[in-house]
C-alpha cells in the first residue's frame, strides 16, 4: 500500500455537491467522469497528495443509489493506491481479506480497481486502484 489514492463520497446530486465542495477545498474540481459499468458519474478534487471523489448514481440499480437508499449521503469507500494489485489481491487473500471480486476492473481516472468485502474490514469499503499504463 502506498498512500490513501482518495476518499468516495456518496452524493444525491454532483450539482448540488460540486459547488459546496468548491467552496470548502477553495479550489474547483479538475475532472468529472462518467463510469457506464458502475452507473456512476464522479468529480474529482486534489486535496494534497490525495483526492476527493464524488458519486452520484446515475440509474437506480447502481451501487451509489442502493447506498444512498439505505444509509444516506456519505463517506462510501477508502481507495488505497498499490503498485501491483496482483500481488496486494493475492497477498490480502491470505490474510483471510474477502473481495467483490478478485478481478481488476477499468475505474475511473485512469484506474484498474477492485473492492474489498466491507465484512471483512470493519464495514469500511475498501477499494485498491492502480494507475493504468499506456492506455
Ligand atoms: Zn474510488
């Protein structure tokens, strides 16, 4: 693990979140992004050598409206850089950690990700990211 990469918070509304956390950080965002798979749309935020990330669900069956639904806007997920998931998935498997799945999938801002079983880290959904190379 090299660093907390950025925090996920679950947001109603990007419209109504993106300016109150322009105005908290006193800086804009430098990036949103939509992420089909996951019904997902995202803004991102530098904040020192971490980043803020904001979900807003963009269909109901998405992951963000279901954590919406059942506990509100919110801190969603903990995003721990690595800089070789294989090695971090197989190493966390046999320290008895649970995944979503152990397969890496295309996230957003240029990240293979995977997510940890909020079971088996103190119901703190725990995502690792890599930054892609070359593509
Ligand atoms: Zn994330």
């Amino acid at each position: 693990m090299i660093k907390i990469e950025h925090l996920g918070i679950a947001v109603k509304s990007l419209n109504d979140a993106d300016p109150l956390f322009a105005r908290l950080l006193g800086k804009d965002n430098y990036k949103t992004e939509e992420v089909e798979r996951e019904g997902v749309k995202t803004s991102f935020y530098h904040i020192g050598e971490s980043k803020i990330e904001l979900l807003e669900a963009t269909r109901e069956d998405s992951p963000i409206a279901k954590f919406i639904d059942k506990r509100g806007e919110g801190i969603h997920h903990i995003a721990l850089a690595v800089d070789d998931m294989e090695a971090e998935i197989q190493r966390l498997k046999t320290e008895g950690f649970e995944f979503i799945s152990e397969t890496p999938k295309d996230g957003a801002d240029n990240k293979r990700v995977v997510f940890l079983h909020p079971k088996s880290t103190n119901g703190v959904l725990v995502e690792l990211c890599q930054e892609k190379v070359n593509n």
